[in-house]
C-alpha cells in the first residue's frame, strides 16, 4: 500500500523525534544511563524502519491524486 504524502511526513516528523532523541541521548554521560546501549539501539532500529518506509514508499509508483 502506498503511503499518502501526509503519511510520509507523519513519518519524516518522528523520524526527525527520534534523531533529536538520540543526540540528547548521545551528549549524556552513558554510566548515568540505565542499558544505554540498548535504548541506542533501539532509536537506530527505529529510525531505520522509519528510512525504510519511506524509501519503499517513495519507489511505489504514485497515484494521481497524490
């Protein structure tokens, strides 16, 4: 299903969220942080599902009304 170009920025918005999350989380101190390395983790997983819709969105053919 192709997205909506409304579903697109939804998207690019928390993408954009989680990038600001990380780099907050990246000028902390990681001995303060309980399993830091596992929350960075998962900010990269997300922002990486997040690239990849939007990348397989933007390869989809689009459809007029778009």
């Amino acid at each position: 299903m192709t997205l909506t170009r409304e579903d697109r920025e939804r998207i690019n918005d928390s993408r954009l969220k989680i990038q600001s999350i990380a780099n907050t989380l990246n000028a902390m101190n990681p001995d303060k942080i309980p399993e830091y390395r596992d929350i960075q983790n998962c900010l990269e997983n997300a922002e990486d599902s997040l690239n990849h819709a939007l990348r397989k969105s933007s390869a989809e053919p689009k459809l007029p009304s778009e």
